[in-house]
C-alpha cells in the first residue's frame, strides 16, 4: 500500500517534526549501514565462497485472484517452485546457466522486478540481452554481478552522505525549452538565469544562498576534476553574478562537464533559498535532450539530489528522454514534484490535464496518488509578471513546494533513500532467494551423485585385494601350466630321440644302401633335430593355448571388477606373436629399419634358433658310424654308465668296434718301432708255427663273416641309435643344469607367458587404478560440493533474515506533518 501525501495526524509543534525527522533518520542511517554490510558480504561469499547466480524472472498462472511467478531453473525447467520474498510479492526464477539455455519457446525478457541490480545490457532488445548473458559463463556472470553490488555499495555511500547532510538539494530539470530556468528565476524572486527562446543552459548551475559564502554574492566556477571547497579558492575561481549569461554562453560550445556555483543574497524571506530554516540549493540543469553527454552527466547526480521538480511543458508533454529519466528516478524518488509549464497557452486545459495525469500514473504511480499536492499546473511567465490567476496558480505551487522540501523532510529527503534501500533489499531478497534454491537443488544433486558413485568406489576398494590376488594366480597358474608341459613335451622328445626314434609325425629316412651311408647318417641326424624343435614348437602352441586361457581368465576378472561405464580393454591378443623375433637391419640411407617378426622354434643356446640350424650340431662325423669311445666304456668302462645308456645286444658291431678300439689303444703312440719289429718277428714266428697256420684261416673268415654281417644287417639300426645317443649326450653336456637345452626352453617358455599374462593384468590394474580414481575424485567432489551448498543454503537463508530486519528498520511509516 502507497503512503498517504496528506498529513495522517497533526501535531502542534515543530520541535515534535523536528524530532520525528531525526528519529527517522538514524533509523534510515542505520538501515543504510547494515544495508552496506550485507551488499559488502555478498561480494565477499561470491568471491570466496559461492558463484552467485542472476536468476530470471518468468510469468506463470498462478490463479484467478492473485498474481504469481514460479521458480525454475535451467537445469531443470520443468521444476517450479514457487518463493515469497517479503510481504509484497511472490516470484520465481529461471537461473541462468552457463551451459544451458531456456527451453521455452518464448525467449523472456530481462526481469523487472530487478530495481537497483538489474545488469544493465542494452543491445538494442531485451532478447538480445538475455541471450548474451545466457551464453556468459556462471563466472562472468558473477563478475558483472559483483560490479553491480559494488556500484550499488557506492551509491548508499553518498546516500548516507546525504541524509546527514542538513541542507537539502532541489534539482529543476526538464526538456529543452520547457521554461526551467524561468521557474528558477520566478522562485528565486530575480532575474538570474538567462531566458530565451533558445535553449540558454548548458552548464549545471547550482543556487545557494549568500550566507554560506560570508554574504558575498559571486559565481564559483569549480575546476574540472577537483573537489569543491567554498573555503579553498584553488578549486574554483570567481566571476560576478552579472557576467552569468556569458558564461553559461561560453561553455555552451565545449563538451566537458561544468558545475557553477551561484550564491545570491536573499532579498525576499519568503523564497524557498531565504527560508531561515534550511540550507537549500536549487539546481538548474541542461535540458534532457540537449545532448546525450549532458543527459548522461544528469543521470549520474541523480544520487546526489533530495527533491526533483520536474518542468514539463504543456504543450509537448513527456517525451521519450523524460519518460526514461522519470522510470529511473522513480527507483529511488518514489515522489516527484512535476510542474506542467505554459499551461495558460492551452486551450482545452482540461484534456491536457487528464493526458498529463495519465502518462505520470505510469511513470510514477505515488506522485499521481498525491498529484494534488505534486503536480501543478502553472505558467511560470505569467507568474513572474504578476498576472492574476496564473500567479496565483504559481503561489500555490510554491507554496506545495516549500511544504514538500521543508516541512514535510522526512517525505522529500528520507524518502527516496527510504525508497532506493527498500528496492534495493527487495533485490537482495531476490538474490539470495534464487541462490538458496540453486543451493538447495546441488545438495540433491551431489546427494544423488554420492547414492550413485559412493557404493562403488566402496566396492572397488574391497574388491582390489582379491582383483590383486585373482591377477597373480592367474598369472602363477599360466606360468607354472606352461612349464610343467613345456618339461614334460621336451623330456620325452629328448629320450626318443636317444634311442634312435624321431619324435612327433617325423619318420627316419630309409637306408639307400652301404654306398650311400654317409649320406644316410647325416640325413638321420637333421632328422632327430627336427624332432626336437618340433618338440619345442609342440611345447609353444601349448603355452600359447595356456597363454589365451589366462588372458580370457583377466579379462573375465576385469568384467567383475570393473565398473559400468568404465571402457575395457581393446588390445587383441595374438597367440602366433609369442615366441616371436624381429629382425631389424639398415636401410639404403643407412638409418636402421624394424622388418617382419618371425617365429623361431628353440631360439635358446645362446644363438636364437632351432637345433637343426646349427652347423655344429649338423656336422656328421665317423664317430655317428662307429661309436668306438661308448663301446669301449660299455665293456671295459668302470660301470658308471646307467643300462639305459648301454646297449642291451652289442652283436657284431661292438665286437668290431672293440677290435678297432684295441687297435686304436695299442697303435700309435702306445708302442713305437721296436714294438712294430717286434710284432712282426713275433707274428712270422707265429705262421711258421705249424698249428697257428692251421687256425689263421678260420680266424680270417670269422672275422670277415662278422664285418659282411655287420654291414649288411646292423648298419642301418645301429647308425640312428648311435647319432641319437651322441645328440643327447651334446644336449646334456653342459655342466650347468640351468644351460641345458631342456631347462633354458622350458625358462624361455615360461618367461614369455608370464610377459604376456603380466602385460594384460597391468592394463587391467591401470584401468581398475583410473576408475578408482575417477570415481575417488567424484566422490569427493560430491561431498565439497554438498558441503559447499549446505553453506550456501545456510548463509542465504540468514542473508534473508537479515534483510527481514533491515527492511523493517528502513520504513519510516506514516510521514509526521504539521
């Protein structure tokens, strides 16, 4: 409800309103100090502590009786909910995000309801201002916020400057031509503003009285950029009242700011300067519409003014540039003081008064309540001549006037400052409104993120342990599968191929006759080669079986470990890489180059490849014939030999082979010349024996019956005995266990499974370390984001508090009047 302009209760003493004035004043001055406060610790909370959100404002039904808005946010436009700010209205918001945009197909426009922080984009619509800022970032969005609250702190700053300040400044301003300085010169009661028909002031001319210059009537011209001080002339200089009019003309043509300060002496007690009560300033400004620097320059004073009396001529009334200055005074001045001028040039007064009411009822709807007392109508020519009934006319606005500013402070000076902090704490109310919903919406936000998340990084966390324990036994297990069968396939290739046997599918060639039996054994032998490295091929497919079985093991491991949503792991695994070599070498340029990986069968012994491409396992001697050395330790060894090694039917071969032995043994170096001449005298004494001759022959043919029968049945069986015997026994040779053929195949294999186990359970371990990371870091950012909209939630809750309370301490209540 609009508080009444007219005199609720009289009182009878101007000490009672004097007192009532300065009542109201400290209260307002203590509003305007906790105001200051509150504005001081939001700029603190949004940069410390919380990205302040502007809300937006939207339309919604809400009934047949009463208006409402409910409160929706980009986030979740569906949602309304609707929020009470105060006593007087009811609204919701639609929160403008960083990454969202409205959904509604109607694009609203900036808020109104926003008075004093509404952010000021003009961008030729409102469309376009909503869209600019619904695409800044929450940040940025807040720093224009924060500058608003800080334009905002500075502004009460000179609003508590004002109400203590004892004097009161009337500002006269108005369109071009519409008689302004002629109503300064009519109150003042002489002809100090120059009057013509074409726009004369272009400088702020600001009227005191003499007294607050020692008595002295002169013009202060206040230097640009420096504070003006009565008492210090190096911040003005003087010029006579009389010289007026020429500088007001001179400083029409430059486009810096002036301010001139005129001080008359009062000849007339009765005009509002001379009034013996109050210090009062009149202000003659430019006209609106003269130029936009000099409108720019009269906006910006507004904070500096307790009373605007607004001249607006009958015969144009409220142009555009008036209609926008009034809407923005009306912010603060909740009443203006409007004297319609040249009204005694109208011909049907009564229309232009009822067009005159009805546009100040929609710029200003507290002055059109009490326009009886605030809009006059008048002509201020006529006034100054004296002319009956339109000097009157301006007596009795005068007289409103003087009542307005003087009698009647708390309306005309507390007033707007009482208006400017209410719109401003309803604004503040909003804000913290919309926040503490946001706040209240991340709370379920992160509630239902910390539901969603924190289970499961509670179950990876139980759950690594045996992923680690489930990891190595599967690699344990792949490894020691992979060696016991490599062992096993190796240990009984090696045994065939030491009885003579080729191992797998190979089969021994056939016997191509006594000719041909070097070619034989050497064909024999590649042969028994081959059976091992197929041996170690057989021993590699199966740890490549093995192998494969672990890692589909790991990856079943990571299906149960790993969470939704995490990706697995795309690496294939390709068995028939195992075992694999690359071979590199130099490319024409000379830089080194990586060629095809090959597949090598038994690359162990230090050279990398099979047994069967080795030239010193290839090489076939005499020895692969006749096996002299293991015939001999068979029959005359010392028996150290298991029976495995010896040869169950030593038949004509070993007999041979032992006569060569013996032969060998005794020849040579074993007996010399003498032992040669001795045996031959010994031998001739034999045959000329007559019984030794008789047994020569048969002996002869024995032995001869024994070689045809050797070469011809036992050769071809005892040849791959005797090779496979001597392949095992160089296998075997090394006096290293761990150097062996056997061992350093069965480490090699063994090794090249744990690598391949090893390398899929470290990506597994990488990924399970990643989303246990991820989900870590989402957990807590969670529960600081929950605990930092709880705070939120907390403090713009109070902050409404706290402007519940100032509110109450800014009203004034009924105005006192005499």
């Amino acid at each position: 409800m609009s508080q009444s302009y007219m005199p609720v209760r009289p009182v009878a003493k101007a000490d009672d309103v004097q007192d009532a004035y300065n009542h109201h004043k400290d209260r307002l001055v203590d509003a305007i100090d906790s105001t200051k406060s509150i504005l001081t610790d939001i700029r603190g909370f949004n940069k410390d502590d919380w990205v302040v959100r502007y809300p937006q404002l939207k339309e919604a039904a809400a009934g047949p009786e009463t208006l409402r808005r409910s409160l929706s946010f980009a986030d979740d436009p569906t949602t309304q909910t609707p929020v009470r700010l105060g006593p007087t209205r009811s609204v919701s918001l639609v929160s403008l995000d960083d990454t969202k945009q409205p959904t509604d197909t109607e694009i609203p426009p900036l808020s109104s309801d926003f008075h004093v922080l509404r952010l000021d984009l003009k961008l030729g619509s409102a469309n376009s201002a909503l869209s600019l800022v619904s695409q800044l970032e929450k940040s940025s969005i807040a720093h224009l916020l924060d500058e608003r609250l800080a334009t905002s702190i500075a502004h009460i700053d000179k609003l508590r400057l004002r109400v203590q300040d004892t004097s009161s400044k009337v500002l006269v301003t108005g369109d071009l031509n519409a008689g302004k300085s002629t109503l300064v010169n009519a109150l003042l009661r002489r002809q100090v503003m120059p009057v013509d028909q074409q726009p004369c002031t272009t400088a702020f001319c600001e009227v005191h009285d003499a007294t607050e210059n020692g008595g002295v009537e002169a013009v202060h011209i206040v230097k640009v950029g420096t504070a003006y001080n009565p008492a210090d002339d190096s911040t003005f200089t003087t010029a006579a009242v009389e010289d007026l009019e020429d500088l007001i003309a001179e400083y029409e043509t430059k486009d810096t700011e002036h301010l001139l300060k005129v001080y008359l002496a009062g000849k007339d007690q009765n005009s509002l300067l001379s009034n013996g009560t109050v210090n009062i300033s009149l202000i003659d400004a430019p006209g609106l519409n003269r130029d936009s620097l000099k409108t720019t320059a009269l906006f910006a004073r507004q904070e500096e003014i307790d009373v605007v009396v607004f001249v607006v001529s009958a015969e144009n009334h409220f142009t555009l540039s008036a209609k926008e200055f009034l809407w923005t005074a009306s912010n603060e001045k909740a009443y203006l003081f409007i004297v319609v001028n040249k009204y005694d040039m109208i011909r049907n007064k009564d229309k232009c008064r009822r067009v005159v009411l009805e546009q100040i009822k929609g710029l200003s709807p507290r002055t059109f309540e009490d326009a009886n007392d605030l809009v006059h109508f008048v002509d201020s020519a006529s006034a100054a001549n004296d002319d009956g009934k339109e000097a009157f006319a301006f007596e009795e606005m005068e007289a409103a006037l003087r009542s307005f500013v003087l009698t009647k402070r708390s309306k005309s000076k507390l007033q707007p400052v009482e208006t400017f902090l209410l719109n401003l704490l309803s604004d503040i109310e909003l804000l913290a409104s919309a926040n503490k919903l946001v706040a209240e919406s991340e709370v379920a936000q992160a509630r239902a993120e910390l539901a969603a998340t924190k289970p499961v990084l509670e179950k990876m966390k139980s759950g690594r342990d045996k992923l680690e324990e489930g990891l190595e036994t599967v690699e344990e297990e792949g490894v020691g599968k992979a060696s016991v069968k490599a062992k096993k396939v190796l240990t009984d290739a090696l045994e065939q191929v030491g009885s003579g046997k080729p191992f797998g599918d190979l089969r021994l060639p056939s016997y191509p006759g006594l000719l041909s039996v070097w070619d034989y054994a050497r064909d024999v032998r590649r042969t028994l080669l081959d059976s091992l490295d197929l041996a170690v091929k057989l021993a590699e497919d199966e740890a490549r079986i093995i192998t494969s079985d672990g890692v589909v093991q790991i990856k079943d491991l990571g299906e149960e470990h790993l969470p939704a949503g995490v990706e697995r792991s795309r690496r294939i695994f390709m068995p028939e890489a195992m075992f694999s070599a690359v071979r590199r070498g130099k490319g024409p340029n000379g830089l080194k180059t990586r060629g095809k990986a090959v597949v090598v069968a038994g690359g162990a012994l230090g050279l990398g490849i099979g047994l069967a491409s080795r030239p010193d396992m290839q090489e076939t001697t005499f020895l692969d014939l006749f096996d002299v050395n293991h015939q001999f330790l068979v029959h005359f060894g010392d028996g150290s030999k298991s029976s495995s090694e010896t040869d169950s039917n030593p038949g004509a071969l070993s007999v041979v082979g032992v006569g060569v032995g013996a032969l060998t043994m005794v020849g040579g170096q074993a007996i010399g010349v003498r032992g040669v001449i001795e045996g031959v005298v010994r031998l001739s004494d034999f045959f000329s024996n007559e019984t030794a001759r008789k047994w020569a022959l048969p002996v002869v043919g024995a032995v001869t019956i024994g070689a045809v029968v050797y070469v011809v049945l036992e050769l071809p069986t005892s040849i791959p005995r005797t090779i496979g015997r001597r392949i095992k026994v160089t296998v075997e040779s090394v006096e290293d266990d761990d150097n062996q053929w056997e061992s350093q195949n069965v480490v090699r294999i063994g090794r090249e499974t744990r690598k391949v186990l090893r390398l899929a359970s470290w990506d597994l371990r990488e990924r399970f370390r990643s989303a246990m990371d991820e989900r870590g870091k989402e957990v807590r950012n969670a529960e600081e984001g929950e605990k930092r909209a709880l705070k939120a939630q907390e403090w713009f809750t109070s902050v409404g508090v706290r402007v519940g309370e100032v509110r109450e301490n800014a009203r004034l209540g009924e105005t006192v009047a005499v």
